[in-house]
C-alpha cells in the first residue's frame, strides 16, 4: 500500500505524470474503502475533489474503484 501512495504524491505534484488521472483514482478508491467496504463511486469523486484537489471523471473512478477491490480482496488471501 506505501508504493501506491507514493505513487499518488507523485502524480500530485507532477501535472504531465504519465496516467495521473487513473493513479489519483486508484488512490481516492483506496481512501474510500479504508473509510468504508461499501464506498461508491461517488465517494471515490469525492475523495479526488475534496482530498487531493483533482477532479476525476466517473469512469475513471469506477474502473479505480473495481481495481483496488481486486487488490484489497487478494491482500486479504
């Protein structure tokens, strides 16, 4: 979980990163199902606007969020 947030920092701070939109999705997904197993897209938008200042569009989200419920369901195996 440390490399993804280091990953997002970076494309924070790094507007021409190279998939900065999906990566900061990954990481306000990531945020949403700390705070909640059953976060929605909406709560991953938000997490993007309100957190990291970074409008993302909703199908970047969804695709981020399905992607880190992958990732967290094969941490927990």
């Amino acid at each position: 979980m440390a490399m993804l947030w280091r990953t997002v920092l970076s494309a924070l701070q790094d507007p021409a990163a190279p998939a900065r939109e999906e990566t900061i999705a990954r990481g306000a997904a990531a945020l949403a199902l700390k705070r909640t197993p059953e976060a929605t897209i909406d709560d991953a938008l938000e997490n993007g606007l309100y957190e990291f200042g970074v409008v993302i569009e909703p199908p970047t989200a969804a695709a981020a969020l399905a992607a880190q419920r992958v990732t967290e369901s094969a941490q927990e195996c």
